[in-house]
C-alpha cells in the first residue's frame, strides 16, 4: 500500500542497481548527481531492482523514470529508452535489467495489477562490469552525465495538467 504521505502526482526517479557489483549501481549514481541539483518537485529514491519493492514505489504514480543498468549487444556505455506505452517489449532482443526478474516483467506484473504509473519511462545504460567491488566502468562512468541529462529532460518535458503526463508545448 502506498504512503498517503507522499504526493503520487510529483514526478519519481528510481535509480536500480548494485553499487557493489560494478556498472550495475550506475542507476544509484544518476539518482546521487540529481540530489546535487534536484529537478524541482521530484523525489529520488535508490531500490535494489526486486520486482516487488518497483511495483510498491510505482502504485498510483503519475510520473516514474526508472534508471537502471542493462545488458544488451550494443557496446558498454551505449544509452537506452524504453516507454512501455509506445515501444513493445521484446525479450530477448530488447536490453534487459541485470537483476534476476527483468524490468520487463516487472512492468508487465505491474501493469496486470493496475500499478502501473501513468506515465512511465526507462533509461538505462549498457554495462561492462558486474563483478564484485565498487565504481564504474570508464564507459559507463563517461555515459552518467549524459543520461542525467536525459533524465532531467523527461522530468522538463511533463506537465501535471496534460491527462497524459506529457507537456504539448
């Protein structure tokens, strides 16, 4: 059940990952550089990735970016956008979360359950490293200011008074 103390309709950054096992902590990095400089009205939060505990912070959310490490054939350090709402999910091709349940399956439980936010997108970035110890890859670490940005220009471009979430200006 969700916290009646939190306001649903402001924006959500989950950051997913490990920050000891390597690149799969770069979703906690992103989340800790947009603490530095807070996009206005938006709450950050750090998650392990469990299935779960996403579908718990997600419940009756407007607006949720997710930020999370992915495995995919592209070469480490390349950005990734996943809106479950316009692009389909298409395992195995489609990058997938370095967690044991993909995210996919975590907004298809979701969505099943009517948790879904309304309004939900995911940036990711493909890793390198997932073995034991702290810091990213340099190819990873070079993609974080990047993918900050991409996150801060999710959050720019929604607007609460759209029924979609998203601003038409």
């Amino acid at each position: 059940m969700p916290d009646p103390t939190v306001d649903l309709e402001r924006p959500l950054v989950v950051g997913v990952g490990n920050e000891l096992r390597r690149d799969d902590g770069v979703g906690r990095h992103v989340v800790r550089r947009l603490r530095t400089d807070r996009p206005s009205g938006t709450d950050l939060v750090e998650a392990s990735g469990d299935a779960d505990g996403l579908i718990e912070l997600w419940g009756g959310r407007g607006t949720v970016v997710v930020v999370d490490a992915v495995r995919s054939p592209d070469p480490p350090g390349t950005l990734h956008r996943w809106d479950p709402e316009r692009d389909p999910w298409h395992p195995p091709s489609a990058p997938t979360s370095s967690h044991g349940l993909s995210l996919g399956a975590a907004v298809e439980l979701a969505r099943s359950l009517g948790r879904l936010p309304r309004h939900l997108v995911v940036h990711g970035v493909t890793i390198a490293d997932v073995e034991d110890g702290a810091g990213l890859s340099p190819a990873v670490a070079a993609a974080v200011p990047l993918l900050v940005e991409r996150v801060r220009f999710e959050l720019a471009g929604w607007s609460p008074a759209s029924p979609d979430g998203v601003s038409r200006a």
